[in-house]
C-alpha cells in the first residue's frame, strides 16, 4: 500500500482512505470539501496551520501498519 509523504498532494491523501478527513481533522486540518485541497501537498497545507507534520503523517502511515489491518 502507498505510504503518505508530506509531497503528496492533499486530495491524493484523501482520495486513498475514507479515515484520512478524520485524521486530518483532528490535527486541526480541515480538507474535505477544501479546492485548495486539489492542488496543495500536506506540506503546505500544514504550514497554515499550528500543526506537528511528523505527528500527522505517522497517524495517516498507521492506517496502512499490518497490525491495523488484521
């Protein structure tokens, strides 16, 4: 499965797993719905906003651990 990078573009990251709008949205990133979100990556989506990237990436990249998809 494809891993989330902070290149990807914010509609990619959306486009890949229902949960990710959650996940987003509870790091204060609030995508769904968005236009910028066609066009801008995590990386500058997050800048905006007062949000930690790594922590962001690691809960996307968590949906995707085998343990989570026993």
């Amino acid at each position: 499965m494809k891993k989330i990078s902070e290149g990807m573009l914010i509609g990619e990251i959306l486009e890949l797993d229902t949960r990710f709008a959650e996940i987003l949205k509870k790091h204060g990133l609030n995508c769904s719905g968005c236009p910028a979100a066609q066009r801008e990556t995590l990386s500058e989506a997050v800048k905006g906003y007062e949000a930690n990237i790594d922590n962001i990436i690691k809960d996307l990249n968590q949906c995707f651990s085998p343990e989570k998809e026993e």
